[in-house]
C-alpha cells in the first residue's frame, strides 16, 4: 500500500513536532524542578553574605564575584584573539591550505571535552608556568575553551555582511584597515556580541576545568594569583558531598537565571542582527 507525498508530509511534521514537545517538556521540568527547590531560599542575605561551615549557612557572594572575574577575564582574552582571527580568515586571506588547518583546528578544539581543558591547564598554567591554583590558571584555561565558538561565530557574522558595504567603502577611498574596521565590523557587531555573550555562558556554567585550574577556596580572592570558586563548581560540591542541599537548589537557581539572562540577550543580539543583514 503505497502512502501519498501529503500524508507523509503531515506524518513528518507531526513527529518533529512531538520531538520537539518533549524535548520542550523536559527542560521545562528540569527547570521546575530546580527553581522551585531554589527560589524559596535565594534572599538578599544568600546573595550578599559569605558561606560558613563548608557552604552549609551564609550566602554565596564570593562565587558570585569569583564567577565574574574567571569567566569575565576568559572572554576578555578571548575575544580580541577570535574577532582577530576572524578578520584574518574573511579579509585577508583566502580559501587555502592554511586558513583550512585555523579552521580545523577551531573546530577540533570546540569539540574537546572540558575536563582536557582542565588536565591542560592545570599541568600547564597552573604547574609548568607555576600559576597555582588561581583565578588566572581558571581563566586561561577558559579563554581556549571560547576561543572556537568566538571565531567561527564571528567569522560567518562577517560573511553575512554583504559585499556591497565593502564595494562603497572602497569606491569612496577606504583602504581595506578602515573598511574592514568602519564598516564590516560595525555592520556584524551584533553577531560577533552574540558569539561573545554565548561564550560568556559557558564560561559561567563551567565545572571540570574551573575545579582543576581555578581551585574551590571559598573566600573573595584579593589578586588574580588567588583560589576562587565559581557558582557551578560551588553547586557540584554542595550537592555531591550532600552539605546543603537547599544551598545547593539556591545556588543552581541562581545560575540557571545568570544563564537564561544572557541566552536571551543572545538570542536579541541574533535577532536585531538578521533583521539588519536583511534590510
């Protein structure tokens, strides 16, 4: 019995569509989960105070500044290595065995798992270079985990940039430093800041590597040389050693809305800028 294109059509649809469903239920029940287990215990105190006993009492402010300044740091370094890079592989070069083996190796070095990251940097910042476990190590360790997701989201926001732009700029005098910088890094701003904002994410949610380069100490570190732990890392010990638990659901909570936070400024970013190319 031989099925019409039509009904096979709708089949295929409504099959994505229930994947898709429960794909949508899932993590809406995760979250549930989480944030109603958490938010009930996210006070000002918990947001404003230090931990005591082992993270049992107090609050998690010193994570908070921690998670701030490793993973800001990160995307600090990363970022003007990646948008450099992506200049190069769209601007100046072209489609050859080199800018073949940049991109390979980006995309082989997106896919590493993180806990490599964490054994590199802890062997090589934190040991070889005599780095410590400290803020730094954590944050070098982070900049080349982001560094493949900057270059290649930025590289395809400067591809979406039409050549026209460039055509203009060149007709009116601009050597290609001033085109490339006035025109085609302002025109795809908005995707290179989605890349940066994306990486800001996962830098924040970062466990295996921050663990093994960063440390776990949990007071406010003083110099960049200092122990710090992050919100994730402070999460993963709470609750894997069963100290506190409604810490635990606290702290994940407020990870949670760090990250949907800056997901949707993401997805903000990604919108203005396909309206923008589309005009």
């Amino acid at each position: 019995m031989r099925v019409s294109p039509a009904t096979t059509q709708r089949l295929a649809v409504a099959c994505m569509w229930l994947l898709a469903g429960i794909t949508f239920a899932v993590l809406v029940f995760i979250l549930a989960f989480i944030l109603v287990h958490g938010l009930p215990h996210v006070t000002w105190s918990f947001l404003s105070q230090s931990p005591t006993s082992m993270g049992r009492e107090g609050g998690i402010f010193p994570m908070i500044l921690g998670t701030l300044i490793v993973a800001g740091l990160a995307v600090l370094l990363a970022a003007p290595i990646g948008v450099a890079t992506a200049v190069y592989l769209t601007e100046y070069t072209r489609a050859g065995r080199l800018t073949a083996v940049i991109r390979f190796g980006a995309d082989c070095l997106a896919g590493v798992p993180s806990i490599i990251f964490g054994l590199f940097g802890f062997v090589f910042f934190a040991i070889a270079l005599r780095m410590g476990l400290s803020v730094l190590s954590g944050s070098l360790t982070l900049a080349l985990m982001v560094l493949p997701t900057i270059i290649r989201t930025s590289e395809e926001a400067i591809r979406a940039v039409p050549n026209s732009y460039r055509e203009v700029s060149w007709g009116l005098g601009g050597t290609r430093w001033q085109t490339v910088f006035y025109v085609v890094l302002r025109a795809a701003l908005p995707g290179i800041a989605t890349g940066i904002v994306l990486s800001i994410g996962r830098s924040i949610s970062e466990t295996a590597a921050v663990m093994l380069t960063a440390g776990s100490a949990l007071r406010l570190p003083r110099s960049l040389f200092d122990s710090s732990r992050t919100l994730a890392l402070h999460f993963y010990l709470l609750s894997r050693e069963g100290i506190s638990m409604p810490n635990a659901y606290a702290t994940a909570s407020v990870l949670i809305i760090a990250i949907l936070a800056l997901n949707l400024l993401a997805y903000a970013l990604m919108r203005r800028f396909a309206v923008k190319v589309g005009r």
